[in-house]
C-alpha cells in the first residue's frame, strides 16, 4: 500500500483467493461517486509507487 503526495489517493494490492491472483486498487477521498475501483486488474502487480 502507498499513499499519494497529496495524501488523498491510497493504491493498494488486494489478494484473491479465489483466482490465486493479485491486482492494484485505487482509493480516492476525493470521489465520492466510486472512491475505490480496480486501478490495474492483471492478475499479478502487487508493488505500487507513485
């Protein structure tokens, strides 16, 4: 997990076990619409930086 410069957007990597995959998500406090959605969904990227 790593957190913006901004400190308003978290990025995190979420596991599933169902799929034995990992992929990135996106947490924005800024949206209020849809503040948590998949950033990069390919199944193995788990290290994000900014």
């Amino acid at each position: 997990m790593t957190i913006s410069p901004d400190g308003k957007q978290i990025v995190m990597c979420i596991y599933n076990s169902q799929r034995s995959s990992s992929s990135l998500f996106i947490l924005d406090a800024n949206d209020k619409k849809t503040p948590f959605k998949a950033l990069i969904d390919d199944g193995k990227s788990c290290y994000p930086t900014w």
